[in-house]
C-alpha cells in the first residue's frame, strides 16, 4: 500500500525536501563521557516527569536511540515551554534558544543542549528540520485561529512532522520512501492532540480547528466557549452540531493513520514496534474521543492499556512489509530543482 497523496501535501513535502537538500555539518561526538552520561540522564529525567505517553514508547528502542530520542523530546519540550513560560518577550527567548540549541559546541553547563549537540552529531541529523520545528513553535506567538485545513496541516508539520522527520535520522530508515509517511503520521499525531485538547486551548485563547469547517458545521466561538464552560448539557442544536463535526474530524484522522503507518516499514526494525506503539497510543486516544462521541470538554481522553497494546502489535505486524515504492518528484520551495522523494501515489 503506498500513501495517497492529498492537495495539501505537496507543500509539507518541500519542505520536508529542504530539510535534505543542505547536508548538516558533521562534528565529532563529545569524548567526556561521564558529562554526555550526565546530560543523556537529564533529557531522560524531563521525558520521565512531563512525557509519559513518549517515554513508555521511547523504552522500547535500543538503548543508545533511546537516550537520543529523549535528548530530542527534551529540546523540543524546552522549545515548546519557552512559547509559555519566557515571560515578556517569548520572542527574543525562542531566537536566543534557536541560536543556543543548534550550537555544535555548546557549554557544558547546559545539559539539554549538550545531549541534543551530541544526538545530532552522532546520527547526523539535519539541523534545519531543528530550525523548522522552533519556527513551527513560534506560530502560537503570532497565531491563535486557522481558516482552512491546509493552514492548519502547515502548523502540524512545523510541530509535529519535523518531531518525526528528526527522529527518523535517529531510529535509522531504508531511504527517502520513508519521509512522505513520516510527514503524513506527524500531521495525524498533532490532529489527535488537537481534538482531544479543545478545551484547554479555548482556555489559552487559542482555536486550531479550522475556522472554515467550523463554520461549515454551523459551529462558531462562541459555541466552544459554551460547551467549554456546559459540556453537552447546554443548548442541543450544539451538541448536536458539535458531534457531527467531531465525527467527520475523527475520520479523516483515522483515514490518516491508515495511509501513514505502513511507512513504519521503511525504518530500521529495532525502531518499529517503538514507532507503532506511539502510533497505536494516539490512535487510541483518537479512539477514546470517538467513543464519548465528541465529547472533550467533560474530561481529556487518555488512551487505555488493554487496547493500546494489541493495536501497537497489529500495527507492528502490518508494517513487516514495505509498500511498493512509487516515485514522485516536489518542487523545493528555495529552488527551481525538483527533488526526488519516493513512495508516494500521486493519484
């Protein structure tokens, strides 16, 4: 199965494109071991404490990926605190963070940069996929609504695909095949966060649903504000109008796992079962959401144990086969020169 190709996708795609057109400038891992051991436990330390649901699926890497995916959660956890927590100018925090986080030769007071610089280095990763996740993050300084779709898959990708395509340079891929299904995941991952978190970012002044679907639906502002505050025992033609937009919500995201999870095939086997597992966690939650037909706004979705795991394992057994790759040329968005990105059906 290769992955449909929707209107949307072809920009994320050139983007993702630049990411490999400027090869990163290699240098040689730290040698003070006991530092690196130090600042590795650190980055594991804020996974434990503030990603959880990241955490259990990162255990189940070999353990030198595992220590580099969590140095990768903790920059990107700093990344995203700084939107909140910087103070008068989040601005200035979140460059002078750009600056200091892709450093080849950071302090060595400064733990979670150390680790990142030692991460990249060691798996060569790109550092402008780095650079398009902190210009992602710093959208929600300047951004609180998304019209269309298409506006609102932009933001995904600069938070959440780029999560993906950083990662893939970690766990290790077969080729350029991999990087449409990793776009395509790291959009349904950030929709899932979307749907499930409705409440709290009307509390934080912020609506990601896009704005024209919404009112599609006959659902606007002041709407969210209400079952924000009633859930579904206030006005019925709400409610009612409420579920019927969750409903198509949740299955267009199902339809986007289901075209992005056979892209697993294409990593290194150690990493899949840790990659299907994190897929199975979100698409469970995607599921809890289902299942209260809608409802966010009475208490968050969490995903469930007893289910989780035997979709992360069907999830992991239907990725022992790679698609059939198809090819497709993106146009880069900082040259005229197509560039070549694999398995993807244009149809």
């Amino acid at each position: 199965m290769s992955a449909q190709l929707h209107s949307w996708e072809r920009r994320l795609l050139a983007w993702a494109a630049e990411g490999l057109e400027y090869a990163p400038t290699v240098h040689a891992p730290m040698r003070d071991v006991r530092l690196l051991d130090q600042a590795h436990a650190y980055c594991d330390k804020i996974a434990r404490e503030q990603g959880r649901t990241f955490h259990k699926a990162s255990g189940l890497l070999p353990n030198e990926k595992r220590r580099a995916v969590r140095a990768l959660y903790a920059f990107c956890r700093i990344t995203d605190d700084i939107i909140d927590r910087a103070g008068d100018d989040p601005e200035a925090a979140l460059a002078a963070w750009k600056q200091r986080s892709l450093m080849a030769a950071p302090s060595p007071d400064d733990p979670v940069v150390l680790a990142w610089a030692d991460t990249r280095a060691r798996y060569r990763i790109p550092t402008s996929y780095a650079e398009q996740l902190i210009d992602g993050v710093a959208r929600d300084l300047t951004t609180t609504r998304y019209a269309t779709f298409d506006d609102l898959v932009a933001y995904c990708y600069g938070v959440a695909s780029t999560v993906g395509l950083l990662s893939m340079h970690i766990i290790g891929f077969a080729g350029r095949e991999a990087i449409p299904y990793a776009v395509k995941l790291g959009v349904a991952l950030q929709l899932t966060n979307i749907l499930r978190d409705v409440r709290e970012d009307w509390a934080g002044g912020r609506v990601y649903l896009p704005q024209e679907e919404l009112a599609a639906f006959g659902l606007s502002d002041a709407d969210i504000s209400a079952l924000s505050t009633t859930g579904f025992r206030g006005e019925e033609g709400v409610t009612d109008r409420w579920r019927a937009f969750m409903r198509f919500q949740i299955e267009r995201n199902r339809r986007l796992y289901v075209e992005a999870t056979p892209g697993i095939a294409w990593l290194d086997p150690a990493g899949r079962f840790a990659i299907a597992a994190a897929a199975g966690l979100y698409r469970d939650i995607l599921e809890r959401i289902a299942a209260r037909d809608g409802d966010v706004f009475r208490k968050r979705a969490k995903p469930q144990t007893r289910t989780v795991l035997p979709r992360a394992i069907g999830l992991w057994c239907r990725s022992q086969r790679r698609p059939a790759p198809q090819r497709v040329a993106v146009v880069s968005n900082s040259s005229a020169r197509a560039i070549d990105l694999g398995a993807i059906d244009g149809g």
